[in-house]
C-alpha cells in the first residue's frame, strides 16, 4: 500500500517536478544580466577523471548507480546496487598536467538509510622554473628549491532515494591550489646623508588558498520505461582572493534526460543496454552547451561509448569503452584535441 501511494503522489506531480526543474535551469542562465566569462579560479575542480563518463561525452547528470557518478551529480550513487563500490581513474591533461582521483561508496541495508561517499582529487601541475627580477645581464637570476604547484579536493558525498522514483543528493568538499611561491619587492623609503633614497628588500610569499564549497542534484524516474530527469549544481562556495580581485569557484549548473533505448525492443533486453543521454550546462566561466553521450552495453560485460560536446574550439567528439567481468571493470576514454594533445584517461573499479 506504501509503494502504490508513492507511485500516485510522484505521477501527481510529476508535471509540477519538471516544470519546477526547467525553471530553475531557465533561471540560473539569466541570473545576472552581464556576461562574465572566464573569471573563475580553482578550474581543476571541473575537470572530470572518470573514463565512462568522458567516453560518453559527459553526459550522465542521469547515469547513476557507481561510485564515481558522483562526480556530476550526488544523486547518482543512491541506485547503488551493491555494499561496497571503489575505483580510482588516472590521466595526463593538457599541458603535461597529472590528474589522479580515487573514490569509494559504502551502502548499508542496501542503501534504505542511503549511500555514503568519499572521493579524493590531486593535481600535479608539472615542473616549473622559478625566477627573480635580478641587476644583470638577463634581468633576472633562476630560483631553487621552490614547491611545485599543486592543487587537491577532498569531498564527502550522501545520496538516498525518497521512494523509487525520486533521488536528492548532496556533496561538501575540501579544496586546497597552491600555486607557489614568489620574491614579493618590499619597497622602504629612507633618509641617508639628509638624502631621501629607496631599499628594496624581497619577501617570500606563498600563493594558497582553501575553501569549501557544496553540490546539490536530484534524479526523477518518471516511470514511463527507464526515462529520467535530473539536474545538479556543482562548486557553490564564497568567493576567494590570491590578492585583491576576488573570483568563484567553476560553478556549473547542469540538466539532463536519459533513457535506455532497448526499452522499444523487447526482444533485446536479455542482452543489451543503449543508453542515449543528453545534458545543458551553464557554467560560471563558459556559454551554455550541450553534452550528448550514448553508451551500448552488450551482455552486461562490453560498453562501447561515443559522445559529442558542442561549442567546443578544437574537440568535440569523444570514444570510450569498457569491461566489466566478476565485478572488477576497466573503462577507458579518448579525446582528440585538433591544437593541444589528445587525451586519454583510464579508470579501474569493483564492486562487491
């Protein structure tokens, strides 16, 4: 009786749920009448390591069910099957930038009290040479022994389902960018033979910041075959200064539709899967853009992936595929970058 009341509230309101979902993605674009692009720091934190997801052109606002899905939208986790799901994902970003990110998920009583999280995010910049303004030849002396930038996030994740239709999600993260240190000229004015002349001393100073910022994101099940919606928002924090021009977070508003296609053919459910999944984002630092990702899945075993960014400058397309056997899986993804070098990521994780 529970289960059938659920079911009628949830269908009641579905039209007020999607009409609720759309006008807060409407409304989150038009927040501010003037364009402020490229003005957010901390861009590590919407960089995505996960091979399935990149494979599929990132769109899985929708596409729960595994410990990594948490990365786009908290919720996902809550259709968790299994106790225990881990993973960690690794690649070489733009520039010979080192992304390394694990996570974990654990769901007690299978899942009826929710789904507990925790992913961990490093970035290794690369290195870097370190110079100082100097009274010479070249106009400046090399530095050594100066800390390599780095940045890392830690977060801590809860998803649940409130009835079978309906998932909420939440996220807090931790994170931390050191970008170095510099000789900062400390400038002191001073009287020598009745004379008014100018010292120059140096001080170090290190570029470090930290702060916490916060996720929210929903999925709806509307019950009508495997169709769902879902939206999240990501990086939702104060705003920070190395100096004086304060910046936000990557703060990234997305909404997304699913639905697996095999659901039109029965006579193929028994041994595949074709996900096709859209997502519109509105980030803080870029114009709106689409995400389109299809995932087919052959005896629960293979996926093959295939996605499509829009309004990208020098990639758009990306590939993936995946092995998944006795619950370990290998998921792997490829970008082709028509000006910077391709990338590809690599993700191993299990289930149990």
């Amino acid at each position: 009786m529970k289960i059938k009341t659920t079911m009628f509230i949830s269908k009641r309101f579905l039209p007020v749920i999607l009409l609720s979902i759309l006008t807060q993605f409407i409304f989150v674009s038009n927040l501010s009448p003037q364009v402020k692009l490229a003005q957010t720091g901390f861009g590590f934190l919407s960089v995505s390591t996960d091979a399935r997801a990149t494979g599929m052109g990132e769109a899985v606002t929708t596409v729960g069910g595994t410990a990594t899905s948490m990365f786009y939208n908290a919720a996902g986790i809550a259709d968790m099957t299994s106790l225990v799901q881990a993973g960690v994902s690794q690649m070489t970003w733009i520039a010979d930038i080192k992304y390394f990110s694990g996570a974990v998920a654990f769901a007690p009583f299978q899942g009826e009290y929710g789904v507990i999280g925790l992913d961990f995010t490093r970035v290794n910049y690369g290195e870097f040479k370190f110079t100082s303004v100097a009274n010479n030849e070249q106009g400046f002396v090399d530095l050594n022994g100066y800390p390599e930038p780095y940045s890392y996030a830690l977060k801590l994740v809860y998803g649940k389902k409130l009835s079978q239709e309906f998932s909420v999600g939440g996220r807090i993260k931790y994170a931390y960018q050191n970008l170095g240190n510099s000789l900062v000229p400390v400038y002191n004015r001073v009287i020598r033979d009745s004379v008014l002349t100018t010292d120059t001393t140096y001080q170090v100073k290190e570029y470090a910041l930290d702060v916490l910022a916060f996720d929210f994101g929903t999925i709806y099940k509307t019950g009508y075959k495997s169709l769902a919606f879902g939206m999240s928002i990501s990086n939702f924090s104060r705003e920070i200064a190395y100096e004086r021009e304060n910046f936000q977070l990557p703060l990234t508003f997305r909404f997304g539709v699913s639905m697996n296609l095999i659901d039109f053919v029965p006579s193929m459910a028994d041994h595949s899967a074709f996900i096709l999944s859209v997502d519109a984002v509105h980030p803080r630092s870029y114009s709106e853009y689409l995400n389109i990702g299809g995932e087919y899945v052959f005896m629960n075993m293979l996926a093959l992936r295939v996605g499509y960014v829009t309004k990208q400058d020098d990639y758009g397309l990306t590939f993936g595929l995946g092995i998944n056997k006795f619950g370990f899986a290998f998921d792997y993804s490829f970008i082709s970058h028509e000006i910077l070098n391709n990338v590809q990521r690599f993700s191993v994780s299990f289930a149990l």
